[in-house]
C-alpha cells in the first residue's frame, strides 16, 4: 500500500510553525481596525450553505495562487497585495496551507483563523448569507 511522504496532518502542522496563527479576538481586532482583508477560502457551496464572515472577500482556495498571482491568466486584482490578508476556511488547516502559500510567494503580511468558520459560529459570531438568487 502506498503511504504519502508527509500526511496532510503534517503538512498542516509544518505550515503553522511558519504562519501567523490568529485567534477570533484578534481577526476582530484586526477587521475593527481596518484596512485588513479577510478572505474566505472555502468552496462556494460552502459560503452559500452556511454563510460567510461579513466583509470578507470569496477567493476558492483552487484558484487562490493564480487571482493573486499578476503574471497569472487568471489573475482577478481583487486583493491588494500591500495589505494585511487574512485568510480562513472551514477548520483552519486549508487556511493554515493557503496562508503558507502566499507566505511563500511573498505576499509581506499574511495570517489565517486558526479555529476556521466552524469556530467562528461556535463562537456565536456574525454570519452574513448571499442575498437571494445571487450567483
């Protein structure tokens, strides 16, 4: 049977170490404060199932390298790479990856939501929907 060099457990574990890990407290901070950009990773099944932090920015985490890569085909100039991103997906380990990416490519200031949106609902957080119909 083959086994994997390094479990996605490990690669996990390995990006945190390198990652600024953010608690709620301090995403809350930070967004009061401003000029941060929060954004939601996940599938967009996701975000239209069980909504989204309010004011943060859906990048899927498939396509998150190439919108923000300007050499890129498909890059979408939505995120200003001067400022604070902040990312988080459902439980913190796609988020922890993503953030290590952009860690990686440069980007000078990057973090994740370590408890992801599921931590940000047990919370009791606000949660904004898609409006009806929207695509």
């Amino acid at each position: 049977m083959w086994k994997p060099r390094k479990t996605v457990g490990q690669m996990v574990e390995e990006a945190k170490a390198r990652i600024e890990n953010l608690s709620i407290a301090q995403v809350e901070g930070e967004m009061s404060r401003g000029d941060v950009q929060v954004l939601d990773i996940r599938d967009v099944r996701e975000r239209r199932k069980l909504g989204f932090i309010p004011g943060s920015v859906h990048v899927p985490r498939g396509m998150l390298e190439f919108w923000l890569d300007p050499t890129s085909h498909y890059y979408s100039g939505k995120v200003d790479p001067t400022k604070r991103i902040i990312v988080y997906c459902a439980g913190g380990q796609r988020s922890a990856l993503a953030a290590d990416v952009l860690r990686e490519m440069g980007f000078p200031s990057v973090a994740h939501l370590e408890v992801g949106f599921t931590g940000w609902i047990a919370a009791g957080r606000a949660v904004e929907r898609e409006p009806e119909g929207r695509s």
